[in-house]
C-alpha cells in the first residue's frame, strides 16, 4: 500500500530538516515547508525524477526504493548569495502499514567552507614557504658549487638567504600569533589597558622604521580617560599591525596620522567606546578590494607586498583580535586618496 499524504505531512512537517516522502509509484506523497524552501512549490504527486534532478540524489532514492537500504548523496545548489551543499539521505520507512522512502536534506554548508578554507590555508602556506626555501636551496646549491671560493659571490648569496629566512621567520609569527588569537577570541580579556599610553609605547618603539621610510607620525591622543577592558599585548599588536602597514604603503616623505577619540553610544556598539583611526597618505586601495583586505593572504599588490617584508596575515590577526574584544574595524579608502583603519573599542 502506498503513503496517504494526510497521515503523514503532521510527522514530516515537524521535522527540523528539509524533508519528503516518495511512495512505491516513485511519486512525492508529502512535503514540508524546508523543503518547499529548496527544492519550489507544486511537489506533491510529481515524479520524483521531475523535481529531483541531480543525479546523485535519484541513485540514491532509487536504490533504497529497490533496497530497503538507506542511502546517503549530496545536493548541491545555490541560495542567491552563495552555493550550498545538501547531505541527502534516503531511508526506508513504514507508517501505519505504509512504506516508502523519507528523503532528508542536511544542509553542510558551513562544513564544507571550512573544510574549503583550511584546505585553502593549507595550499597558501605551503606556498608561502616554498618560495624563500627552493631560493635558499638556489643558493646553497651554488655556493657548493659554482660560487665555492667566490667571495663576492659568497656575501651577495648570504644576504640573500638571510633575507629569506627572515621572510619565513615573520611567516611562522604571524601563524602562530593567528593561531593563538583564534583560540582565544572568545576569551573575553579582562585586562586594563590605557590606550593612549599604548599608542604611544608603539610610536617610540617604530621611530627606527619611521626614519628608515622618512616618514611623519602625527599623534592626535587625549591626554586622559582612554582606559578600556582589553589584552594589553593583542592591542599592541593590532596598534602595530596597522602603524606599519600604513608606513610600509603610505610612501616616503607621506605622513601618518594616528587619532584616538571618545565615542559616547557608538551606534555600532550601541555603548561608550574609543575610536583609534590610522590615516595614511598612499595611492588607496580600490573598492573591490576592501571587502577581502582582511582574508588570510589576502594581497593587493602581492610582489609589492612581499618586498616589503608582509606576510598577508597581519589584518587578518587585526581582525580577530579586534573580534575578541567585541569591537568593529572599519576600512576607507580611494584611490589617490589615501586610507583610513578605525578601530572601535567598546569600554
């Protein structure tokens, strides 16, 4: 006997999944609201092939009809804004003497971007270090042997490897410092931080790299009442992260301009809260890149950056650490004009 839609589309509608059932006639006999959602209106009494058109899935809801045995396959679609993975499993059931196949749509989504991200990590820091290690094996090669005995070579060589090493030194920093702002981002701090003092420390500890690239930090800072809840060492970094970015990017002879202001009732924090902002003079960044700026390796100007000794994880440590002390960062710029980083730190 086949499924009664009536006995069942109680049962199925209370199911938290996407969910129908399929009879022996290979027709829908029930659907709930989920799967009206994913898969459109009008469902009941079709052929299933007519509503189910993924391969995959009919083998699966096929081969349970003729086995009894569930199945499991996948349905891919897309919901407007992103494509989306469903786990579909197909199941044998009998209901008040009637049998069929309960079909079930688990959307994995979520599961299956991070499983795409770390995959993606993984390829971008394999690539990261292969480059400086196949130069270093370049040149140690050559010292062994075309350049055995070559001073001049010997120095130039050295130097070269030197900077290397120093590239994947920063590399394997800037990982272990992302590691370690990851596993604690929702660890509130519980520290207390006066931030003007901190911008300050940060400066005077820059002053090497601010004469090196002949650049101007103009500080903006009230001069009391800048204390916040907050990981002294994380704000450093984030302090730091973006002092030098706007140095490295910002041009020789430029100025940087780093404010620190009070905002009564942020309206994104909806609270009190300080604004830290770091102004700087470059070329901009176009506005197709602001969206991205904050990704994992993310670069626009990879051989620039690289150059420059970045690393492509320095904003993305900003963003996290920014995240752990539930505050905002916020990115302007326009090309020709210059960018702005704001901070918003609630208090």
């Amino acid at each position: 006997m086949e499924l009664v839609r009536d006995e069942i589309d109680g049962l199925i509608a209370a199911l938290p999944l996407a969910a129908l059932v399929i009879g022996r006639d290979e027709r829908i006999h029930a659907v709930n609201d989920q799967a009206r959602a994913l898969l459109g209106e009008h469902l009941v009494g079709r052929h299933f092939i007519t509503a189910l058109r993924q391969p995959a899935v009919m083998d699966a809801i096929e081969d349970c009809l003729a086995s009894q045995v569930p199945q499991v396959g996948r349905y891919l679609g897309n919901d407007g804004a992103q494509d989306t993975t469903y786990r579909v499993q197909a199941a044998w059931v009998e209901f008040a003497g009637k049998a069929g196949v309960l079909v079930s749509f688990e959307d994995v989504t979520p599961m299956e971007r991070a499983g795409q991200m770390r995959r993606d990590f993984v390829a971008n820091v394999s690539h990261e270090l292969r480059t400086p290690l196949t130069a270093m094996m370049g040149f140690i090669e050559t010292l062994q042997g075309p350049a055995r005995g070559d001073t001049a070579a010997s120095d130039r060589f050295l130097a070269t490897m030197y900077s290397e090493a120093n590239r994947m030194e920063r590399l394997v920093r800037d990982l272990l410092a992302l590691s370690r702002v990851e596993s604690e981002e929702r660890v509130r701090p519980n520290q207390t931080v006066d931030l003007a003092g901190l911008v300050r420390s940060v400066a005077h500890t820059l002053r090497p790299l601010l004469e090196n690239s002949e650049v101007t930090l103009d500080l903006e800072l009230p001069q009391s009442d800048t204390e916040l809840p907050g990981d002294a060492d994380q704000l450093r970094q984030v302090v730091t992260n973006l002092i030098e970015n706007a140095v490295k990017y910002g041009g020789k002879g430029k100025t940087v301009t780093v404010t620190l202001s009070h905002a009564e009732n942020d309206p994104m924090l909806r609270r009190d809260a300080l604004l830290l902002s770091v102004r700087d003079e470059g070329p901009g960044i176009s506005e197709i890149h602001i969206p991205r700026l904050t990704e994992r390796f993310y670069r626009v100007d990879s051989h620039r950056s690289r150059e420059m000794g970045g690393t492509g994880l320095g904003l993305a440590i900003v963003k996290h650490i920014v995240s752990r002390h539930r505050g905002r960062l916020r990115i302007e710029s326009e090309l020709g004009q210059g960018s702005v980083f704001r901070v918003i730190l609630p208090r």
